[in-house]
C-alpha cells in the first residue's frame, strides 16, 4: 500500500488490499445482484445519458453495520476503510475520518458511454471515497476520475480575481444540468486540475468540498466494466 497523490482533499492510494485479497474482492463482484441506477429514481450526477449504470446493493459500516446478502468482499473492503490502520487513517483527507462516521459502499458498474458530471458532494456528508475492483482497465478506455484545482490555502479559486468571493461548496455548483452560468463560469475560470485513472485496486479519497466528475468509459473498453466500489462519509453528528 502507497499514498500516490495527498492534498487537503483528495488522497490516492495504490495497492491498499494485498494480491490475493483483491483477486477474491474483484472475483466476487462478479457475483453480485446488479439494477439499472435509476431503477428506483433519477441520480441526477448521472445526466440524461442512457449508457449503462448498474449498481449493487448498498452495504454499510458505523452507527448501523449492514452487508447484504453475498455481498461479504464489499462489507470487508468498506469495514477496512471504515476502520482503517493508524497510518491510513492520517492520511485521509482533511475533515474526513472512519471514526465519527457512518460509511456506505457498493459496486457500480459504467459500460460504454457512462459518465458522472461535475458537481461537489452534500453538505451532510464529509466525503466519498471509490475503490477500483475490475481485475485490468487499459489506458484508453475513459473512466478518469478529474478533480478540480483549487486554493488549499483560503479556498478561493486560482484566478487572482480580488473579487472572485469564497468558492461555492457543498452541492451549489452541480449537477446542474449544463444550464449554470455561474457554474460555468467557476469551472472554466480555474480550467485546470488532477486526473486520476482507473487503476486496479486503487483508493481514492475525496472531501465533499472538492469539485469532480469522471470522464466517460469509451468504445476501447468493450464489454468491460468501469467496476468500482464507491460510497460516501456520512457524519453520525448529522445523522437521524
């Protein structure tokens, strides 16, 4: 296990389950129960696209402990980083943590064309993490986590603009049906940030401040699924 990337809000790591634990997590996802995302409701960071989403059940670990029926590998993974070891835990991002938390997890598989646009996370929640299980993603096959630069010093943009006020947070900036001017604005002001790819057995660890999105699966990726165990940081002080 190695930390890739650190800043205040966003923490990548590689190789976080050993080679043999990761062989049986990505064997069983296979196994699973999977329905169409918006079987139940419209998961608007999804857009109006009709690539395909899939999604498991949900399973999760702190104020209540649940894990699905033959969903064991995903309650493991999501109780390892519920509960994670001293040096992983100083190494979440700043404002997260496992231990005043309640943390989801479940599998979602994008086929070709699946995208999420770009918004921030809800205020009630610290952060979101997504966890790559598919056994092999080549280069080109799309599915780019892209986070957007921003000021970790005082939280305002990197314009320079005197005037450019706080940056908006918690949700206000997206999605936003490609209809916000102001989002717009914001996002092309800073135009630049990280990309992080779809590594296999990759962590990845975002507060809810930060503004992303992930890059559409494209045709080079087949019949192979982006294949992530994705959940968020729910703060038990908020919780009902």
């Amino acid at each position: 296990m190695k930390i890739t990337i650190r800043t205040p809000h966003l923490t990548v790591v590689d190789d976080f389950l050993g080679e043999a634990e990761f062989a049986s997590l990505a064997t069983s996802l296979q196994f699973l129960s999977y329905r169409p995302m918006h079987a139940k409701e419209w998961v608007k960071a999804y857009g109006l696209s009709s690539a395909p989403v899939l999604q498991s059940e949900l399973a999760t670990r702190g104020r209540v402990d649940s894990t699905p029926p033959g969903m064991s590998r995903v309650g493991e993974l999501v109780e390892r980083i519920a509960r994670p070891d001293e040096a992983l835990q100083d190494s979440y991002p700043q404002g997260i943590t496992g231990k005043e938390s309640t943390i989801t997890g479940r599998t979602v598989l994008s086929g070709v064309g699946a995208a999420l646009n770009w918004h921030n996370d809800a205020e009630s929640l610290l952060g979101a993490y997504v966890f790559y299980g598919h056994p092999r993603w080549g280069s080109t096959w799309g599915g780019e986590l892209l986070v957007l630069a921003e000021d970790e010093a005082d939280g305002r943009d990197r314009t320079g603009n005197p005037d450019a006020g706080p940056r908006e947070i918690n949700g206000d900036l997206g999605p936003d049906f490609m209809l916000d001017d102001r989002a717009e604005r914001y996002r092309n002001d800073i135009g630049h940030g990280i990309f992080v790819s779809a590594r296999p057995n990759r962590l990845v660890l975002l507060t809810s401040r930060v503004h992303h999105r992930v890059a559409p699966v494209t045709p080079s990726a087949g019949d192979r699924p982006r294949t992530a165990v994705v959940g968020f940081f729910v703060s038990d002080a908020g919780a009902s």
